[in-house]
C-alpha cells in the first residue's frame, strides 16, 4: 500500500500548511487510537505522547491528544523529552502505543508527528499505510461512558535519564571530564545536561534555552559552530552535539573538530567486535555512509550492511538479521541492547566511556577511518515539482553515473523530510565526484527554476 501522509521518518511539513493542521492531527490521532486499541478486550488502552520544544508543539499535542481519547484511549502527555524516551516508555509503561511531535532537525516553523507500536518500535510501511486508510474513511468514535482521559506525568523525563546512566559500565563516572552538550533547544534541553552532571561531569550548556522558536537555530547536530566555540573557549575535551529530538548526534574533539556517525559507528563495531558484543559480525548502515567505514570495516573481518536511508529501515534490518549495532551518517546510532531507535545522548555516554576507558583524547578516537572525499549538495523544489522526472536531469544523472564508473559512486535521492533533492557522490578522484555533483545540481536547479 502507498503512503500519502507518511515519509521516511513520519508525517513532517510545516505548521498550520496542510498536511501539519490540527484537523489532521485530530484524525491522524483517532485513526492510531482505532488501530492501536488491544485485540485482547482489555480495558486500559494507553498513549504516551512527547514533544520537542516547538511552539506548535501544543497545538498538536492537544488535536492529538482529542483525537486518542475519543476511540477510548487513555492518554499520558510527557512534555519535552527525547525522541527514544518516547520508545522507552511506550514499552515500560505498558502503552499500546507511544507519538514523538517533533521535526527533528528542521528548523522551528516546521514539526512532525512519528509513532512508535506497543513494542517500542517504529512502524512498518504497511501499519502507517493502514492508519492512513482509517484516516481517510472515517473512525466510528467511541461511547460516551468510554471516552478516555488524559492526564500529564512528571517522572517520565526521570525514568529515561536512569535508563541512559545505568548503560555505563558498572562503576564507571566521568569526574575528571569537562564536556560540551549542545541540546540545540530541543527536547534534550533538562535531560542531556542533567544525566552528564550526575555521572560526575563538567558540563558546559549550549543551546538549551528554548523558546519555541529557536530549535535547530544556529546550534545542535546540524550546526556544530557554536559548540566548537564553546569546546575550545573552555578548553572542553568534548563536545556532544544533539539535533532537536536528540535521536542523533555529532562528536566535537577537544580542537572543535566533528566527527561523523560513520566514524562513531566504526569506533563502537571495532570496539564491540573486539569486546566479543558485535552481534552477527555486522555493522548497519544506509548507502549514504563513506565508502572508507566499509573498507575499514572489511580490514577488521566485520560487515557493512546497507539499507535504504532512514534509521527505521536500519532498525528493521537490524531486526531481520539479529545485529545490535547500526546507525546514519547523520548522527542516528542504534544500540538495539539498549535502546528501540536512534539515541544522541546515549551514543555520547559511549564515546565518553571510551575516553575514559583508554584514556585517549577526543581526536585520538574520533579519526577511525580515512574517508573517501565524498561531497553532498541538496537542493529545494516547490513541493509539487518532480525534478527527477525531467529529462535533463535524467540526462545528467546518466552522464555523472558514466563519470563514476569504477571511480566511486552517485545516489541521487528525494529528502523523505523536506522538498529537497538530495545529490551525493563519492569517488578517489575529488575533480571527478565535484563534477558529477555540480552537474547533476545544475540540472535540478535549472529544471525548478
């Protein structure tokens, strides 16, 4: 079944522009709480319900909130918490199913809404498929003596931070360390900086001052400037970088250099594998990761799997094939021994843990692999547009790929979260990948002029 609403990573677009109304909040929530409801004639129905710092976040935590309890659900707000806080406590709390608001890295006007199933999970193709069939005939609300309720809970934001800290070998603190978080006034803004302080860092905060409106804003994964500052002004030996759900992050060394989740996941699969904890000799990540985490990789023995971009489509490889390790480019690390989706501030514990195992610097551990030059240009369309339909960006794309041909490689790609058109190369041979990028770039722009 194909998806309307749904793109990679949920229903995402801007606020109050169709389709991110509070009309279709309501009835997206009343067609989740219809295909959620227990089959097992149950009488508690459960959803939790978190949300970054976005101004419309109330919005739509209030039209959803409207459309759960009139199938009879029960509904439990979170408030501001991390995307996998969300999974984590659908799960521990028993609910039937567990909503994130949030845009991610998008910057404020925007937001988005994703789900997670009663396994903590996010949902396959086909239940977001279905939930958009229930949405488009209509749900039959439930009686008026079973409306549910809702009611907000304080110590969910609690119950994650202690999850997140008891990761950390047993014993282990991190006295000693002074370290950068960079929440970028997003959802991690209390949580990041409480769970370092209480393992015994020194924590100087960057982006967590929100106001709804400067989420994403000049700081966090996507723009790890004013971070780098920060480390280097305090002469940090790390900086952590989240985006504004915190499912992602970018490691800063003690120079303000970034460090990828390429070179993240080849840390952590070497040092699990060497651990004997690499579950299935293998590492997932999707196609955009550097052609140099494979070879790196291979030298090891170990394995890259590739999936389609999306850290859901990594977490059901991981699923299918029985790894516990995989993540994004981007910053999405997965640790299925701990967590159900990407974790940035659990990802960072991992990498202080390393520091303080080895005792090693930022930098000394930040540089696993050489990376093959890769370069990476996006460009916007007006949503409607279908650029890679025209002919001389298909004309384009043929000649790049011809370029390439034994010297590296092209994804071309429709971001999943925006109207972009994403163009990445990679290739030896730096002359030749800039111009099958620039090429390729030319021809979009010049067919959504």
């Amino acid at each position: 079944m194909t998806r309307k609403f749904f793109g990679t990573d949920g229903v995402r677009g801007r606020a109050n522009t169709y389709p991110m109304t509070a009309e279709m909040a309501l009835k997206l929530g009343a067609a989740a709480g219809r295909y959620f409801r227990r089959k097992d004639g149950g009488t508690e129905h459960r959803v939790v319900i978190g949300k970054d710092t976005r101004l419309s976040g109330y919005m739509f935590e209030t039209a959803m909130t409207a459309g759960f309890t009139s199938t009879g659900m029960n509904v439990f707000l979170l408030g501001p918490v991390p995307t996998p806080a969300v999974g984590m406590l659908t799960t521990s709390m028993r609910a039937d199913v567990g909503v994130m608001i949030s845009a991610s890295h998008n910057p404020a006007e925007d937001n988005g809404i994703k789900f997670f199933g009663p396994d903590g999970f996010k949902l396959s193709d086909e239940a977001e498929a279905e939930i958009e069939r229930l949405m488009e005939e209509g749900v039959e609300p439930a009686q008026a003596t079973k409306i549910g309720r809702a009611k907000r809970i304080d110590d969910g934001r609690f119950r994650y931070n202690e999850r997140v800290k008891s990761t950390l070998p047993r014993g282990m603190n991190l006295q000693g360390l002074k370290v950068v978080i960079d929440c970028a006034n997003g959802a991690a803004y209390r949580t990041a900086p409480e769970v370092l302080w209480e393992l015994g860092a020194e924590v100087i905060q960057v982006g967590t001052a929100p106001n709804g409106r400067n989420i994403n804003d000049h700081c966090g994964s996507t723009y790890v400037q004013t971070a780098a500052e920060a480390v280097v002004a305090h002469g940090a030996h790390v900086g952590i970088c989240l985006d504004g759900d915190a499912d992602r992050v970018m490691i800063l060394d003690e120079t303000g250099a970034v460090a990828d989740g390429d070179q993240l996941m080849g840390l952590m699969a070497k040092s699990w594998a060497d651990q004997g904890r690499l579950a299935g000799g293998a590492l997932v990540a999707t196609v955009m990761s550097n052609l140099g985490l494979e070879r790196f990789l291979e030298a090891e023995g170990l394995r890259l799997e590739r999936t389609t971009v999306g850290d859901r489509y990594v977490v059901e490889r991981m699923r299918q094939g029985g790894f516990n390790l995989g993540g994004e480019q981007s910053g999405h690390i997965v640790m299925t021994d701990y967590a159900t989706t990407g974790d940035g501030l659990l990802a960072g514990l991992q990498f202080l843990a390393a520091m303080v195992e080895t005792g090693k610097k930022a930098s000394e551990l930040t540089k696993v692999f050489e990376p093959v030059p890769q370069l990476l240009k996006n460009v916007r369309y007006v949503t409607g547009q279908t650029p890679l339909e025209d002919a001389r960006v298909k004309a384009a794309i043929s000649a790049a790929e011809e370029k390439l041909n034994g010297n590296g490689r092209l994804l071309i790609r429709k971001s999943g979260t925006e109207p972009l058109i994403r163009v990445m190369a990679e290739s030896v041979s730096e002359a030749t990948m800039v111009d099958a990028v620039d090429s390729v770039v030319s021809a979009v722009e010049e067919a959504t002029a």
